[in-house]
C-alpha cells in the first residue's frame, strides 16, 4: 500500500535532485569560466537565483508534509535532511555566483598561475558529485570520504594563505592573482564544507546518528 | 574498563536504584484463561514522568495497564502472573489487598464512565464516601480541588448538582479524571483517554496529562503516535503481547531501534 506520505517524499526528493545537478552545473560552469575568462555573471546569477527559489520552495513543501502529515523516525529525518541539503545547494550556488563576480571585479586572469585554484577545484567538484550522488542513493559511507577530502581542501587553502604572505613579499608579486585565487579557494573551501554537512544529513537519514565524523 | 565505585552496603544500593522507578514491571504475564495475552513484559517507570504504550489494537496494551492495578484479573478466568513493584512493594504480594492498590493507582477508562444516577458533585465524592471519609468540609474541599485539577471547575462549580450525564463527552472525561484525582492516587492509569473526544476535548485532556504530572505518575495508553509524542516521555511499543521497544518518547519517534517500531510507527505496516 502507498502511503500518501511517500507520494510528497517522492515530490520533494525530485526537487532536491533539481537542486543537485543544477547546483554541480553552476559551480563547474563558475569555475570554467574563471579558467578560460569568459563573463558568466548573469547566467550564474539567474541560476543561484532559482536555486534559491527551488530551497524555498523545498522548505514550504516539507513544512506542508510536517504538517499534514505527522512524520516521525526516518520519514521525518528524511525532510528535516532535505531542508538542510536545500540549504546546501542554495549556497553551491551562491558561491558559483560570487566566484563568477571575481573575474568580473577584477579579472581576466589571463598571466596568472591557476595551479593551485584547479587543483582545489577538481577535488570540490568531486565533492559536490558525491553529495548529490550520495543523497541520491541515501550512502551513509559517503560522509567518510567528504570529510577526507575536505581535510585537503583545507590544508591546500591553509597552505595557500601562508605561501602568499612570503610571496608578497617578492618584487614580481601580482596582487590580481593573488586576491582572486585567494577568494575563489576561499568560496571553494566553503563549498567543501556544505557537501560535508550534506554528507551529514544522509548518514542522519539512514543511521539517526548525526554527526558521523566526531 | 571503567572503575566503579565500590558498593559499601549492597541492600542499601538495590534500594537506592529501585527507588528511581515509581513502577516495575517484572516478567508479566497477562492471561485470558489459557490465551497468554501479553509476554514476560519487563519494564521500569520513573517517578512524575509519562510513559505511552504504544502498538495496534489487541496486542495486549489495555492487558498490561489492568495488570498494573490488579484490575486484569477482575475479568472472568483471568490471571496475571510476574512482579509489579510500586514503590519497592510487589502488588501481587499475597498480603496485599487489591482494593487498596486501585485506590493508589487511578484509572481512566476509554468511554467516560461517570456513575449515571449521581450529580457531578457525587461523581467525584463517592469514592471518599466509600472509603469512610464523612467530614463534609473535606469533601467539599477534595471535591472542589480535584474539579480543578481536572481543569473543570470553571465550567461546572455553578451547576455541581447536575448530573454527571449532563455534561459533554470530554467534560465527562474530564469529570473521571477528577473521580480518580479525589482518591489521590500516586499512579494513574489511563486508557485510550480521548478515544471518543473531539478534537478540543482530546486537547485539553493532553494539555492536562501534561500539567498532572507535576504530582502523579502517568501510563496513558493511545493509538495515535503523534498523542504519544506530544504527551509522553516515555514510551514503550508493543505487539502481538511482546514489548518490542521502549525508550525514551523522542528517541522511539525519531530514530526507533527495531525495524518493527518503525514500520509501526510510520505508518508502513499491512
Ligand atoms: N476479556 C477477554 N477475554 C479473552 N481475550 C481477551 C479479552 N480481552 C482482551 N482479550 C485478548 O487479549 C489480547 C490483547 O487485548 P487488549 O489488551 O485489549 O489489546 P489492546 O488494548 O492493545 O487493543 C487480544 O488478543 C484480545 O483479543
Ligand atoms: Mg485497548
């Protein structure tokens, strides 16, 4: 017997998917368009925005299946983890909108050594990939792996932070380089760290235990 | 491993962990002649707390709450068998009077039941008057208290000679819960309370359940989850006449240990 119930999980799992893929295109297409310098503020901009919208429209809905329905145990952590995995999502793209801002404050970028910002993006695209792959499929594991990958967005943005000050001090030093991967590691360390949280909210889902990793 | 304590006087320690339950319920057994109807059902409750039994019709709740004031074996061929300790004293204790333990531990029933024939002033009296107490000023004072207690007294201290009929299914409710109050009882009992009660009616009797355990210790038995969670601390599911789980309310509601809860819970059984 189909619960009515599932007829809404159903619904609001097709928008948190929604969510997912659209946010991973934001993100990759922020990310490219810093790397070849071509202007995608507006298109990244309509996208964050409907993102946005999409996370609302998320929270009504779960709001409305609270509601009407009364879910408890995993049906409930199920929602409660899509608002917070919304959130999530809403904020890839908030931050796929900020780096696309960079190039066009003070890009293009064309001279400068973007070794660092792709090495971080290839792990953090990964990530993103995984967080809407694991919440697709409800993998309690992928949590394990976000975080270990987080740890390298970390110390690659650490790393990065203490290099540049000795390297501010050199005479060819390039401050438009420096600002702009400094901010755009920035973004995507943040970025890790919600794929993280939404890592979190599966393995919430599946096991009722909240924080896997402490 | 973790050092412990050394237990200087072991009786001492028993009685110390013993007395953090206002109940215990000790491999109960709960019989329709030879029909076992609930199954070596093990479980402590805490003083002032409410404790919900849980579980689909017939798997044994209204059993298990009967067998905790001894009114289970007033049913024709019935017999309970196991230990029901309140307050560190065994109520099956073959020197204990069963009339004596149901005046201890109230019950409230699915239907209200108030006595047809009497008022509501007598509603709520009779059971002083049967135990003995003729000191009218007393009775006035227990009467008027329990009537409060029971969040009714506002609606019916102008019409106290009324009969008890007269009143509306969830002030009859509440007009049982205020009988029960009057014997002042330590444990109440309470059976699918707002079964017959409308919406409002069921609230207030919620938004009661929850203010009386300032004083008494509650076991309510419902088939709605959602009551369960809203009054609740405890709750204990059952099926079949097995206790399946117990915990505490919003573990059991958010993240229940056995498949068998959840499915219940969620609404996926069947
Ligand atoms: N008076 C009775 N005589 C024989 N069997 C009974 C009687 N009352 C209940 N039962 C049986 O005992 C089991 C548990 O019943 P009950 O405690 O009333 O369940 P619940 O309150 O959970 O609906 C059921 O199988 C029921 O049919
Ligand atoms: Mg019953």
């Amino acid at each position: 017997m189909t619960r009515l119930l599932d007829i809404g999980l159903q619904r609001i799992t097709n928008l948190i998917m929604d969510m997912g893929h659209l946010s991973v295109d934001l993100v990759n297409s922020a990310l490219e368009s810093y790397d070849k310098g071509i202007m995608l503020r507006p298109q990244i901009f309509e996208g964050s925005e409907k993102l946005r919208f999409l996370q609302m429209e998320v929270t009504d809905f779960a709001t409305e299946l609270i509601a009407r329905y009364q879910p408890v145990a995993r049906d409930l952590r199920l929602i409660q983890s899509f608002m917070d995995a919304a959130y999530g999502f809403s904020r890839f793209g908030r931050y796929a909108y900020d780096i696309a801002e960079v190039l066009e404050t003070i890009g293009p970028f064309p001279d400068c050594d973007k070794s660092q910002v792709t090495t971080m993006a290839k792990t953090v695209k990964e990530m993103i990939e995984l967080s809407v792959t694991s919440l697709e499929k409800l993998d309690k594991n992928a949590s394990q792996k976000l975080y270990m990958m987080d740890d390298s967005v970390d110390s690659v943005f650490r790393n990065y932070l203490k290099k540049a000050i000795t390297q501010t001090k050199k005479r060819n030093f390039e401050p438009k380089c420096y600002v702009s991967s400094l901010l755009i590691l920035r973004y995507l360390e943040r970025i890790s760290d919600h794929a993280c949280y939404i890592g979190d909210c599966v393995h919430y889902v599946v096991t009722g235990d909240p924080s896997p990793r402490r | 491993m973790a050092i412990e304590e050394p237990i200087e006087d072991k009786e001492e320690a028993v009685q110390q962990t013993a007395e953090r339950y206002k109940v215990r319920i000790e491999k109960v057994n709960g019989w329709y002649g030879s029909k076992r109807a609930i199954r070596d059902v093990n479980l402590n409750v805490k003083e002032k707390t409410v404790t919900a039994f849980i579980g689909p019709s017939g798997c044994g709740k209204t059993t298990l709450l009967r067998c905790l004031n001894r009114m289970h074996e007033m049913t024709p061929g019935a017999h309970a068998d196991g230990r029901v300790v309140v307050d560190g004293i065994d109520i099956y204790d073959k020197s204990i009077d069963p009339v004596i333990i149901r005046r201890r531990i109230g019950m409230v029933f699915q239907k209200p039941n108030p006595f047809p024939t009497m008022s509501i002033f007598d509603n709520v009296s009779a059971g002083l008057r049967l135990n003995g107490m003729n000191n009218k000023t007393i009775i006035r004072e227990i009467v008027e208290e329990s009537l409060r207690n029971a969040a009714l007294w506002d609606e019916v201290k102008n019409d106290l000679d009324n009969p008890g009929m007269s009143l509306s299914g969830g002030q009859q409710q509440r007009l049982c819960i205020a009988r029960a109050l009057a014997m002042q009882p330590e444990v109440l009992l309470m059976d699918e309370p707002t079964s017959s009660l409308d919406p409002i009616g069921s609230s207030k009797i919620e938004e009661l359940v929850r203010v009386l355990k300032d004083n008494v210790t509650i076991i309510i038995v419902t088939h709605n989850m959602q009551q369960a969670a809203r009054v609740s601390d405890f709750t204990a599911f059952m099926y079949l006449g097995d206790l399946i789980e117990y915990g505490s309310t919003n573990q059991i509601f958010m993240n229940p240990e056995k498949e068998l809860t959840e499915r219940y819970i969620s609404g996926k059984f069947g």
